[in-house]
C-alpha cells in the first residue's frame, strides 16, 4: 500500500508536472506523445512555469535535503522532520495553483492536476507523516532502536 501512495504521489508530485514544464518550454519542439493538450497557446506561460515548477522544486529539493540527513547520520527525529516541513511548506504554494487569485490564468485542466496535487498532499501530511511517521520515527529513536 505504501508503495503505491508513494507512486502515485511521484506521479502527481514530478511526473506530470514535469510533462506539463517540459510542453510548456518546449512548445510544439515535443513529439506527438508529449503534447496532450491544447493548452499551450496561453497568454501568461511564464506565471504558469512559476506555479507548477514552485512545488516541484520543493520536492525535488527535499529529496536532496533526505539524503544529505540519511548519509550525515542525523538522528531520526530531525529526519522526520524534513519531510513534514517540506510538506508544509509545499502546500502553500500548491493552494495558488489549485484555487489562482485570477481563475483565467491557469487553464482548467492544470487547474484540476493542482487539486489533486493538494489533494494528495495533505492526506500525506495528515493521515501518514504526522500521525504515522512521526510516531513510528520518534518510537524508534526513544526505544534506541535507531
């Protein structure tokens, strides 16, 4: 099961946006399979690679930050918490692009990868890193198990 959550956040998470950056950079240079949708010929595309990318470098980000905590050997419960900050902290930045201040600015179908970006996140934050995680990491560290 956990497995699969972690999939399916990769894909919403890196994946998709990532195809999204790349068609939004690109344009038509991208082959045929790339280009799913039409929305390219927007006005703002700038402000839209500002949104999407903003989470996906939050991500990508915290994944560096794990390593560098895994191979410097911090304790756990300082480990823990770099997920659950970067979480956090990624959620803001995905509630600008789920819900923009200008609904015309992001088209409706990034708009609807948004939510489920926020979706998904939050029910990480809130039924996995925080009552799961953290109890499971702080267990450990408090049983010397570490």
């Amino acid at each position: 099961v956990y497995r699969t959550w972690q999939r399916v956040g990769a894909l919403l998470g890196l994946l998709l946006p990532t195809v999204v950056l790349a068609q939004l950079t690109l344009g038509s240079k991208l082959p045929a399979v790339m280009t799913m949708a039409n929305w390219i010929n927007i006005g703002n595309v700038g402000d839209v690679k500002r949104i999407v990318g903003g989470p996906m470098f939050l991500l990508c980000f915290q994944a560096l930050t794990e390593a560098v905590a895994r191979t410097a050997l911090l304790p756990l419960p300082i480990r823990i918490l770099i997920p659950v900050s970067y979480n956090t902290l990624r959620l803001s930045s995905l509630q600008s692009w789920a819900f923009p201040s200008v609904p015309s600015m992001i088209p409706t179908s990034l708009q609807v990868l948004g939510v489920a970006n926020l979706v998904y996140w939050y029910a990480n934050l809130f039924f996995f890193l925080v009552p799961v995680g953290v109890m499971q990491y702080l267990r450990a560290h408090f049983s010397c198990v570490e």
